[in-house]
C-alpha cells in the first residue's frame, strides 16, 4: 500500500513527465543543428566527411553492441552479472 508522501511523489514526479513531454518538439526540431557562432562549432570532418558517414558509422556502432542487450537493467545487480557483460564480446 502506498503512502500519502509515496503517493505525492508519484503525482509530482508524473506532472513533471507530462509538462516536459508538452514541451518536446513534435516537428523533428532536436535534429536541426543549434545556430551557434563558427568559433564554438567543432569541425569533425577530420573524422567524418559527411553526416551520411557518420550515420552509416553509428548504425554499425549500434549493431556492435547488441549482444549487451540482455544485460541491460542488470550490471548494477551483481559482480557476477557485471563480469559477464563485460566478458560477452
């Protein structure tokens, strides 16, 4: 059974949730660059020429670490299960 201060919590904690969701772009904005002055803009060319490179190189990342995929939720839980994902690949 819940207490009032545990009840409260979870009332405060899902309004919080519901006014940043009402505030999150729905037109795709977050993926638009931020105008920013040249001077504080990192030039990664150097290590990708091009945003296509950089997305074919993060999906091939994302692929690289699917056997971690059951382990997700769970290195906190123990030693043991920590040394094994960190022994799976």
């Amino acid at each position: 059974m819940k207490t009032p201060l545990l009840q409260t919590m979870y009332a405060t904690a899902l309004l919080m949730l519901v006014a940043v969701l009402a505030g999150t772009p729905e037109s795709g904005r977050a993926n638009e660059p931020a105008a920013s002055d040249a001077q504080y803009t990192w030039d990664l060319t150097e290590f990708y020429a091009s945003k296509a490179l950089w997305t074919t190189h993060l999906e091939r990342l994302r692929g690289d670490v699917d056997f971690l995929a059951p382990y997700a939720g769970k290195l906190r839980d123990d030693a043991s299960t920590l040394l094994s994902a960190l022994d799976a690949n």
